[in-house]
C-alpha cells in the first residue's frame, strides 16, 4: 500500500472511533434524561392517585358522619318514645294502685 492511502485509511479509522466516543456520552445524557422523565411521570400518576384515594376517603367520612346524625337522631326519638311510653304506664299504674287502694279502704 502506498502511504497516501494507509494515511487516509488511519484517517478514516480515527474520525470512525472519535465519533463513536462522542456520541456514547450523548447517548448516556439521552437515557438518563428519559429515566428522569420516566420518573417523573410514575410520581405525578402515584401522586394523582392518592389524591383520588382521599377524596374518595373523605365522600365516604361524610356519608359515614350522615349515617351517624341520622342514627342520633333516630336513638333520641325512640328515647322520646319510651319515656312517653313508660310516662303513661307508670300513670295509669299509678291510677290502679290508687283504686284499689280506694276499694280496699272502702271494703275494709
């Protein structure tokens, strides 16, 4: 081989290898900047996520809540209901007690 060619032959091998060891930086900056965003991406959906998460968390804490002023108001109703109920019993005991208590007087 003449020199002229071995030259340009080594030339050639040398821009060859050069901008191979240019362009792996390149493509490691490339891959560590879609991981970033890869991430980035998986964060923001977890994060939308949660937020779902406790706002269906909280819809059901207030209906549990309306449950529970339903339930108070139920109890305290049914309370009205006894004490009016056990109320007339006792009075209408009462007015039996008294009766015979009266013909036992009346008898005796």
């Amino acid at each position: 081989m003449s020199k002229p060619i071995l030259l340009v032959c080594l030339l050639v091998i040398l821009i060859v290898t050069s901008q191979f060891e240019w362009r792996q930086p390149l493509v490691e900056l490339d891959t560590a900047t879609s991981l970033s965003q890869k991430q980035q991406q998986i964060s923001d959906r977890e994060e939308a996520v949660k937020e779902k998460i406790i706002i269906s968390q909280e819809r059901h804490i207030q209906r549990l809540n309306e449950l529970v002023r339903s339930l108070q108001l139920q109890l305290l109703q049914c309370k009205g209901e006894n004490e009016t109920q056990n109320a007339t019993k006792s009075y209408h005991l009462n007015k039996q007690f008294i009766e015979v208590e009266r013909k036992q007087i009346l008898e005796g």
